[in-house]
C-alpha cells in the first residue's frame, strides 16, 4: 500500500511525492506510477490542500481509481 518515503503533511494512502506541477501516487501495474501534471503549481498545490492533505482524499478521483483496482483484486483473489 503506501510508500513509507511519502510526504509528512499528505493523509492520502497511495500519495508518495510531488514537486512543482506534478503529484506522483503509488504504483499501479507493474510498478508504473500514476503521475498527474497540472497546468501550474498552483493547480497542484490546490489538489494537494482539498484532497492529498486531508481525510478528503476518498473524495479524489484518483484515490477513488485506486481503492476501485484494489477492491477488484481483492475480490478476485476471493474467488479462487
């Protein structure tokens, strides 16, 4: 789940690093990473401050990716 080299201030589980314009969540598929690319920083930063920062996190859309892809395999792997 979480990458322990994340951020102090980020609550969201799958966040692990951010830098100008960019925020960068946990691996995926095969260990590619989703990166998400604002116009600006200050788009970034907004992100980050509404959703990465706090417990609205699950309201994220791509939190909500994530915890979808997790939930598929775990229901996956209780079907064996």
């Amino acid at each position: 789940m979480p990458n322990d080299a994340r951020d102090g201030r980020a609550m969201c589980p799958f966040y692990q690093r951010s830098k100008g314009d960019y925020i960068c969540c946990e691996c995926v598929i095969g260990g590619a990473r989703l990166l998400h690319m604002f116009a600006s920083r200050a788009e970034a930063l907004g992100h980050m401050q509404e959703y990465c920062n706090t417990f609205g996190y699950i309201r994220c859309p791509y939190a909500m990716m994530l915890i979808g892809l997790y939930d598929r395999d775990e229901g996956e792997g209780n079907r064996e």
